[in-house]
C-alpha cells in the first residue's frame, strides 16, 4: 500500500448495466477524467480493475463501468476504496504538495525557526495535521494552505507561518 495513493471510493450503484458512482477524494477531479483502470482495496489486497467507461460528473463524482463487472458484482464493490500507483500523482508545484512528499522534510517556523522534521499526515476529514518531531517532542500543526509559505523541495525545508501562540505550546 506504500506505494499508492488513496483516490477515492465506490460510492453507490448506477443503473442496471453494472455501472458505479466514485467519489474521487481530490481537489483536481477532471485530471482523472481519462483513467483506465484503478486498483480497489478487497479485504486489505489491492486488486486491478479495468475501467471500461468513465463519466467525469460536476463535483468529485464519476459513473464508471468495470471491464468484466455485472451488476450483482459490483453492487459488492460498494464502499470499497479506490488507489492509484503514486507514480499515476499528477506532478504539483510551487506551495502545492502531496503529504507523501514531503516527509522528511525540515520545518522552518517565520517565529521559530527550525521547529523539526515533517514525520507524517494525521489526516482528519476536514483539516489534516502535520505531525513535526524535535528531539523528543511532537508539534501539531494544521496543514492549510495559509500556513506554508513555502516549499522548498530541492533543499527539502517547509516554510510556515504557524498562528500566534502555537508553537510555543509545544515548546515551553
């Protein structure tokens, strides 16, 4: 599972041909408008799944239809997750990124400084935390768009502009 990126679920059944509604859990749905197969986790295994049709919806939803899939199978296949390989992660610039991305990167507080090492994703439904390790302590940060400043992937550093008192929370 290392290596895939979680894309989204099979949310509901569509007609009678067999056919399914994804919700695609990214901000960039359209760039999955062309997809020919995806990977659905069955009992913790990922398995290969051909995609037949794909009808890019308004929103984050798409009416698939499974290669070789009938209508009762895929009526099994509700709530199931959809994954990608991470090198099908369409390429992000500037202070855009992908939270696989940047683990291990150093994180430079506007205040602080140098407050750790990106660790990990604690990734709440509506506003993921950063988890950042100095020595033997853990900083919690949201991970929102007016928090980074920068992100410097060639010397691998993050830049943030934590809220006023945050840090020192953790620090004190």
């Amino acid at each position: 599972m290392e290596d895939f990126f979680y894309l989204g679920t099979i949310s509901k059944t569509f007609g009678y041909q067999g056919q399914v509604v994804i919700y695609l859990d990214t901000d960039e749905p359209w760039k999955y408008a062309t997809l020919r197969s995806v990977f659905i986790n069955i009992g913790g295994e990922l398995l290969p799944y051909m995609i037949e049709d794909l009808q890019y919806r308004e929103g984050n939803t798409a009416v698939v239809k499974f290669a070789d899939v009938g209508a009762e199978e895929c009526r099994n296949l509700l709530k199931a997750e959809l994954y990608l390989p991470l090198s099908e992660l369409p390429p992000l610039t500037g202070n855009k990124f992908y939270f696989h991305e940047v683990i291990g990167f150093t994180v430079i507080d506007k205040e602080h400084g140098n407050i750790g090492t990106c660790k990990d994703f604690i990734d709440i439904s509506h506003q993921p935390i950063m988890q950042i390790e100095l020595n033997d302590k853990e900083i919690l940060v949201p991970a929102i768009d007016e928090i980074f400043e920068k992100i410097d992937r060639e010397n691998k550093t993050i830049y943030i502009n934590a809220p006023d008192g945050l840090i020192d929370i953790y620090l004190s």
